[in-house]
C-alpha cells in the first residue's frame, strides 16, 4: 500500500458557466479540453474534458474540467466523483453565481476538503471589483470544509497569476502527498480502517474491491473498447477479468494507461484508461462499473446518512429524486428513517429504493440528490450525503432499532474519517474499535441464523487480513467479554444469539429426555430441525458440535444427550423389562418376534420397543434385522460356535448356520445378517468368509 502519489491526484474545476474553467485549464496545461464540436461552436462545456498538469516538482496531475451550465449538473457530479483537488473557477467580474454555489455544495456532499479558488477575469475587474468578490466568495465558502482555502486572482487570457495558481497546486499537492492528509473521503471507514488497522499509510480505500466509474468511452484503431475513469481500490493488473456493471458482463484487461502511457497496474486514485477485452463499444457506457468479480453486492435499496441541504422543504414522506453516485444516474425514492422530518439544513437517514436495474456500491460511497426542478439558491441538488448499509434489513422505517443501527454504523464511519475527512491515527485502538462496530451491527442484527465471512467481505468492502483480524478481535472478547462465536472459519453470530441457541439446545433436550426417558438420545437432524427462525442446518451443525466442547452435551454418532442424562425405568417399566429379558433369554436363537412379545406380555409394542432398546444399551440383548432381539449371551454361545466352523472350514452358507445351531430360516438369515454386521463374517456372494474373531458392537451399546 502507497500513499497518494505525485501522479494519482486528480484536480477538477468547479463553477459558474462562462466563468473561464476551461480557458484556465488550457492556461495552465496548453491542453484544450472541449473535444465536441458543439463546445467549440458555442464556446460552452458539455462534456467532461480531460488534460494533464506538469508542476516544476515534477508532478503530474489529472485534470478533469467539467460543465458549468445548468442543464449539465449531472455530468458535473459524475466528474466531480473521482476528485482529491477543487479547483473553484468566478469570475472577477461577475462574482458568485447560481452554478458557484451549486457546484460548491456538490463538492462539500462529496466530502471534498481541498482545493483553492480562483478569481478569474481579473483583467476585466478593476481592485475594488476583485475585492468584493473575494469577499463574496469567501463569504460563501464560511464555515464549510473550504473556509481557508486560499483565493487568488488570475487572467486565463492575460497569463497574469497563472503561475501563482500553479505553485498554490503544488503546495496542495505536497500536503496531501507528502503530508499523509487523505483528501479523498470515498472509502468510509470500510477503507480506512482497513489501512488503519495495518499500521501503513495509504488511500483509505487501496484495499478495498476494485472499483472504476466509467465517465468516457471510446474505441481506438487496433484496441477496441476503452473506458475512463478513477480507479479506486485495490490494483489490478492487466490480463486480469473484470465485471462491468450491471448486467454482469465479463472482460478481460488488455492494457492500462495513466497521463497517456501504459502502466502494468491501475493504482487506487489515479485517472486510468482501460482497454477492456471481449467488450464492444455499445456494450460499455458512462455510468458503468468496471470492478472485481464477485466482490460486490448488488443492490436496490440502500440506507444512507442524508445532508438535506437549507434551501430545501422539509423532507416528511417518500420522494422521487434523481440520484447521482460515481457517474452512475438513477431515479429513486428517498425517505426518512426515524419519526421526524428532516428539516431544511438538517442531517438525518434516509433509505434509497433504487429504480430499474441495481447499483454495486460499498459504505461510505458518496452521493448527491436532485430533484426534476429547478429550486431556488442552488439549482436542483437538494442534498447529498453517504451510503451506510447497502444490504439493509427489512425493517419499518419507523423501528427505533433501525435508526439506532445506522447511528452507530454513522458513527463509526465519522469517527474514522474525522470532521473534515482526515484520517484518524493508523494502526490506533480508535481505528479497531471502529471497524469491529462496522462488523458487529451487521452480525448482530442477523440474528440467529447469523452471517458469513463471505458476505461480510462484499457488504463492507474490508480486505480479506482486516476483516479476519477485526473478527478474531471480536471473538476474543474486549471488555464485555465474547461479542461475537465464529462457527468454524466461515460463520458468525453474535454472542448473545449463540448463548439463545445453547439456552434452546438445552430446553429441547431437557423435553425430549423427559417424554422419552429411555432414548438413547435426540436424532441430530431432528435436533437441529426444532431450532427456531430456520436456522441453517451448517450453523446448528456447528453448534451442536461447539457446545459438545464444552462438555453439557454429548454426540454419539447421530444422537445427541445431555452429558448429565442417564436413562432410568419407573417400577412398572422395571417389571415389563424383566419379563421381556426373561421371555428373550428362554427363546434362545429362536427370538420371537416383538409383537408377538408385546401380545404375551401385554404390553404397547411401542413402549416394548423403547424397552428392548433400553436393555440393548445396557449391553443385555443385541438387535437384529427384522426387529429380533437375543441375549447377549446367546449371540456369544452363536459366535463361539461359527468361529469353531471356520477352524475348518473357509466359508459358511445360511444352510450351514441352521444344521449348525438349529435355528429355523426365519431367524437364521437375520442371525447370518448380524454376524455380519458384528464383522465376523463378510459377505461373499452367497456365502460367508471369516473376518475377525472379535465382534464389534455398536459403540455405546453391547460393548
């Protein structure tokens, strides 16, 4: 991991229509950014343009200068998106206008915290004009993230304090990439934490999936598809396959460029050009997703912190809104989590049902909303803010439980980044405690069926060694003790959900070694079938076997006991017994049937059959196929007699077992069959060969 390098800043511009961003790019770059002939007819962005700035450091900066009328807001925020620097273009001459305060509030919802302003057209304002611009801009710029940014006059057309621009770049350049400040805030705290909890500096969100947003494509001679954007997360090489995003189309990475020249890996933060293989040029679009395969959930519905911004109504009830997020466009509907409104200036949560085909996002992805008219003060864009839960529960948006969740979850995003998007220190206890509350909110309220590694990974973005650290942390306990029980390497639940569990394994046991006080033991599947919420049988599997470590419980092949439990007979049940042994004990090998015991008895063949059992575990009688009972000690007097037949003989048939212990043929074939079983003998085609001299009896039972 690497921190933001000299070559992976990305600047933008930000500003009213035909305050001179463009002309002040080609100014500092002598690149022009209007590529349609439409811009260089009507002298106007619509497009997002693109150009590369060499600083005297050596430096090399993407630069992405973006449409400042109205009608294009919407490809404003898709370039704003991939930002770490705010270049905020006014005119000297005009001042702060509709689209300034508009573009200002998008970047400050995209949690942008550097950048500098630039008071252009200063040839065409006279010092008391200047002067009261600045005072307007900065005016504008109080108390937000931007309050100190430093504002400087220029002429894009003169050339004057161009170069006082370029070394203000340079020396916000050197703070984020030398000072170790992270400027981009788009990971949460499922990226920083990541780097955080492994003691290095880097992006907060290097080790998070891949990710690109498309803003460009394009078709090259020679290379086919290639699609443009700010690659961030974890670095992919080329050869690599991609998912684009939605629809799950495959490709592979045929080349990668960054400022025009190829590299072998797209690092987190920089502008990159991606050749896609296997894709055509129709089949990739902005607003699509180039990522990892198989890293990310696809969604519909999203929770989400909201700023709603002052010049807006409250917001009461579900609204239609346009949702810009990456470079992505979708209707949606926004409404408030929690009983209250959210008031104009206010924050507050909010769920997102996505319309059409769903989104791939991660917490912490940043957001703006816009409503289908124009408001007054700044546009359409009424809010912004970041996405907390992008697999949220269904639950009422009224439940307390639910707003209680994502403040925690809001928290702990907020705690990480800090007030104004730094980092907090990497490696610190602070940064643990973050990351496990990020995990336990979502284990928790799995409840009893509990979650998975797995879906953890794709629901908060964390690296494979962070997430399993943060988890093994959690199952060792902290100051409350055991927070979470990792069931093998894969599943996990919460503390309190396990200890429901044990407590229910305990209760049904305890019931069922009561209404059937000679069962050797509860049938494990049947067990695990009378857990509630239909927990999965892998999750009861795991559980049965956890709590037999702990030694209450005992499993003895498919049954499961209580360790305590011992099997005992009332006097009538004693009485019954003692006939039934007797009766088995007379008949020798010629076993009667069990209902015809329970007609000489008269007795229920059911409770006979828990009886037979009973004594079969206690090692006096041995069951055979077809339901017969013997003695132990006529199935001992059996075995010494077929052992003395193969001191000279190779085989046994079923003939030769009734000549040899008079048995009739209705019980010499179940005795053939126990012997084998009690692997003596094996099976030969229709005939017996010696297998072992010593039986063995089921474990537990006549051993």
């Amino acid at each position: 991991m690497s921190a933001p390098t000299r070559s992976n800043l990305v600047l933008g511009t930000a500003g009213h229509i035909d305050h001179g961003k463009t002309a002040l790019v080609r100014a500092l770059t002598g690149q022009d950014t209007d590529r349609l002939p439409e811009e260089k007819a009507r002298g106007i962005t619509i497009e997002l343009g693109f150009a590369t700035l060499e600083l005297a450091s050596g430096a090399r900066l993407a630069v992405v200068d973006v449409p400042g009328h109205e009608r294009f807001v919407r490809t404003m925020v898709a370039g704003a998106s991939g930002l770490d620097l705010v270049l905020l273009v006014v005119a000297a001459d005009e001042g702060v206008m509709p689209q300034t305060r508009e573009h200002l509030a998008i970047c400050e919802l995209l949690g942008l915290t550097r950048g500098l302003v630039v008071l252009n057209k200063c040839d065409q304002a006279d010092a008391e004009m200047r002067a009261l611009a600045e005072e307007e801009v900065r005016d504008l710029l109080r108390p937000g993230p931007f309050a100190d940014a430093p504002i400087l006059a220029a002429s894009a057309r003169t050339g004057e304090g161009i170069d006082a621009v370029r070394a203000a770049i340079e020396a916000l350049v050197e703070e984020v990439s030398g000072g170790g400040v992270e400027a981009r805030v788009e990971g949460g705290v499922a990226g920083s934490v990541a780097s955080a909890v492994e003691g290095r500096p880097g992006r907060a969100d290097d080790e998070r999936p891949a990710r690109l947003f498309v803003d460009r494509v394009f078709e090259k001679h020679g290379f086919g598809t290639i699609a443009t954007g700010t690659w961030s997360g974890r670095s992919l090489e080329t050869g690599r396959s991609v998912s684009v995003e939605p629809g799950g189309r495959r490709a592979r990475i045929r080349g990668l460029e960054r400022h025009g020249e190829a590299v072998a890996a797209a690092e987190s933060g920089a502008r990159i050009a991606v050749n896609l293989q296997g894709l055509a040029l129709d089949q990739v679009a902005r607003g699509d997703l180039v990522c990892e395969e198989g890293a990310l959930l696809a969604s519909t519905l999203f929770d989400a912190e909201l700023h709603w911004l002052a010049s807006e109504r409250f917001l009461e009830e579900a609204t239609s809104v346009e949702l810009l997020v990456g470079t992505t466009e979708r209707r949606a509907r926004i409404a408030p989590i929690g009983a209250d409104p959210i008031g104009p200036g206010e924050r507050g949560f909010v769920r997102i049902h996505v319309e059409g085909e769903p989104l791939h996002l991660l917490p912490g992805d940043r957001f703006v909303v816009r409503g289908f008219a124009r408001e007054a003060g700044v546009g359409a864009t009424q809010g912004g803010g970041r996405i907390l839960d992008v697999d949220p529960p269904h639950r009422r948006r009224s439940d307390p439980k639910l707003a209680a969740e994502l403040e925690r979850l809001a928290r702990s995003d907020r705690g990480e980044l800090g007030r104004h998007g730094d980092s907090v220190g990497h490696g610190s206890h602070d940064s643990h405690g973050l990351q496990e509350e990020a995990l336990l909110v979502r284990i928790e309220r799995a409840g009893l069926v509990g979650t998975t590694r797995s879906r953890l990974a794709r629901e908060t973005g964390f690296a494979a060694g962070a997430l399993d650290a943060a988890l093994d942390r959690l199952a060792a306990g902290g100051t409350e003790g055991h927070t979470i029980v990792r069931l093998g390497a894969e599943r996990c639940l919460s503390a309190a959900a396990a200890a429901r569990l044990s407590a229910t394994l305990r209760v049904i046991l305890d019931e069922f070694h009561v209404k059937d006080p000679l069962a050797a033991g509860m049938p494990r599947a049947t067990l695990a079938g009378r857990l509630p919420d239909n927990v999965p049988s892998e999750v009861a599997s795991a559980l049965i076997a956890r709590e037999a470590a702990t030694g209450w419980l005992v499993v003895d092949e498919q049954l499961v006991r209580r360790a305590d439990f011992r099997s005992s007979l009332d006097p009538e049940q004693e009485r019954l017994a003692k006939a039934l042994l007797r009766r088995i004990e007379d008949a020798g090998l010629e076993a009667p049937a069990l209902r015809s015991l329970a007609e000489a008895l008269g007795a229920d063949p059911a409770r006979l059959r828990a009886l037979a059992h009973h004594l079969e575990r206690q090692g006096e009688l041995v069951a055979a196929p077809e339901e017969l009972f013997f003695a132990r000690a006529s199935v001992d007097a059996l075995i010494a007699r077929v052992l003395e037949h193969f001191a000279h003989s190779p085989e046994l048939d079923t003939q030769t077992l009734k000549t040899l212990i008079g048995a009739s043929r209705r019980t010499a074939m179940p005795l053939m069959a126990l012997l084998d079983d009690l692997q003596i003998t094996r099976r030969d085609g229709s005939i017996r060969r010696l297998l072992h001299r010593e039986p063995r009896f089921p474990r537990g039972r006549s051993d």
